[in-house]
C-alpha cells in the first residue's frame, strides 16, 4: 500500500514538473513569438522563426507526454482545454506570420496584440489552472505519502515490538529449555550425593552436550550400582564361607572337646589303673615277705625236724 502511495506521488510530482516545463517552454514561445513579429532584420527574424519552431515542438511533445497519462478527470479537461487554447494560439501566430511573411505589418502588429494575445492569454489561463490542479493533486498525493509513511513507520515499529517481544519469548524459552535438563541434573547428583541412591536416572532425551552429559552420569551411575551389586554378592559369599567356617571350627571345637573328655577319662582310668596296680604291687610285696618269711620258718623248722 504505501509503495502504491508513493508511487502516485511519484507521479504526480514528475507530471507538475512535466507541467512546469511546459508552461515554461509556453512562456518562451509567447516572448520568441512576439520579438519574431517586432524584429526587422531578417537574419535575425529567421533565427527566432527557428527559436520559435523549436519551442513549439518542446511544448507540443511535453503535451503530448501529458496526454498519453493516466490523468485525474479534472486535470483531463483542463489539459484538454489548454490543448483547444495553444491550438488556436498557434493558429493566431501561424496568421500573423503570414501577414508579417507578405508585409503587412501594420497588420500582423494588430493581429498579435489583439487576436493572438488573448488566444495566449486564455491559452495561460487554461495553463495555469492545469498547474494549479497539478500542484494540488501533487500536494495531496504527497500528504498520502506521508501519512502512508507515517503509518508504515507505526506498523514497523508495532511490528518490531513484537518481533522484540518474540526474541525475548523465544530466548527465553530457549534458556528454559537448557536451564531445565541442567537443574535436574543436579537434583539427582543432589540426591546420589545426600542418599547414596545409586538408582535414580536423569533419562534425558535430548541429542546435544547436556544430553551426552545426563547420559553419561547415567552411565556412571549404573556402572557404580553394577559395582556395588558385585561387591555385596562378593560380601555375601564371603559372609557364607565365614559361616560356614564357624560351622565348621565349632565342629572341630565340639569333636576336640570330646577328644579332650575321653583323653580325660582315658587320665582318669590310667591313674585308676595305676592305682591298682600300686596296690596288686603293694600285696605282692607283702605276699612275696610273708613267702619268704614262711619259707624261712619253713626251713627253720625243716632244720629243726632234722637236728632233731
């Protein structure tokens, strides 16, 4: 919309100065037109005869670039009735050339001051009343321009704001989006670090660093519970051979203590036995004096039985 605007006032600016050149160029024809008719010397009057011409084709090809526009209804009649205007001026001037052509100057003077001045006179008029509705179209469109501008410059900044607004949404749902995966990370070191739970997971599913860093901790994580779960499988084997190493040192315990009581009682037999046997010495002994003793009152008596 506000290219289309400027482009209007582009437009109407470049056809008030395509106006302006005309009414110049007009101007200039009316002046070269008239010293044509004052002049006396020929090589001079040809000149401006030339001058004159060639004015004429600028003012006529500025026409009729104006007339191949699309113009404004107003701004079409009026260069219309210019057009009608600088025909019969150039009517006007065509006779008092004719005149001033054949001598007859005094009439061709008449002419340009009576006739040809007021077809120039309207034909200004007309002109002037063209630059007028030009001027105020150009101004018009320029003030369209401007407020197409302005209005513009409200959507871009009405536009910028809320690209503004969407930066700062977006970053900061970008910052969230890393901020959240890293303070849950640190929730579970938290919670490894105060429990010693070696099963929680951060199970992170994104595929950039943090998400290699969750999944590493994981790693981490898993490998110490597999460590652990080594070391009290080890510690429970371990534990059933010192049980069974108790059951069986009690075993030897209890069989060294039966040992020990037979050993005891094995004592307590010898010291009987040798008691006994103390005793069978004892009565051997006894057996063996009174033997002797018999035997020798034996022998005694045998020696008696023969002294006798």
């Amino acid at each position: 919309m506000r290219d289309k605007v400027s482009l209007v006032a582009a437009q109407s600016v470049a056809r008030l100065d395509q106006c302006s050149r005309l009414q110049s160029d007009f101007a200039a024809l009316r002046i070269i037109s008239y010293r044509h008719v004052m002049e006396l010397n020929v090589d001079r009057e040809l000149e401006l005869e030339a001058l004159a011409e060639q004015q004429q084709r600028s003012a006529e090809q500025q026409l009729a670039d104006l007339r191949r526009q699309v113009l404004p209804a107003a701004q079409q009649g009026l260069l219309l009735q210019f057009q009608q205007a600088f025909q019969d001026y150039l009517q006007q001037q065509q006779r008092v050339r004719h005149k001033s052509a054949s001598g007859e100057m005094q009439q061709a003077l008449q002419l340009a001051s009576t006739d040809a001045s007021a077809a120039a006179e309207l034909a200004a008029q007309r002109l002037a009343g063209l630059m007028r509705e030009v001027r105020n179209d150009a101004r018009d469109q320029a003030h369209q321009a401007n407020q197409a501008y302005r209005s513009s410059l409200q959507q871009l900044a009405v536009m910028l704001v809320l690209a503004l607004l969407l930066a700062g949404f977006c970053a900061w749902r970008f910052g969230e989006s890393l901020l959240k995966p890293l303070r849950l990370l640190a929730e579970r070191q938290q919670l490894v670090a105060s429990d010693l739970d070696f099963c929680v997971r951060v199970n992170s599913p994104r595929r950039d660093e943090i998400g290699a860093t969750s999944r590493a901790f994981d790693g981490l994580l898993a490998q110490l519970q597999q460590n652990l779960l080594q070391v009290a499988e080890s510690t429970l084997c371990v534990d059933r051979e010192v049980r069974q190493l108790g059951g069986a040192a009690t075993d030897t315990a209890r069989r060294a203590a039966a040992q020990s009581d037979a050993a005891l009682q094995m004592a307590a037999m010898v010291q009987q036995l040798s008691v006994s046997i103390q005793h069978i010495d004892g009565r051997a002994l006894d057996l063996n004096l009174k033997t002797a003793v018999g035997a020798y009152e034996f022998g005694q008596i045998q020696g008696r039985i023969r002294a006798s």
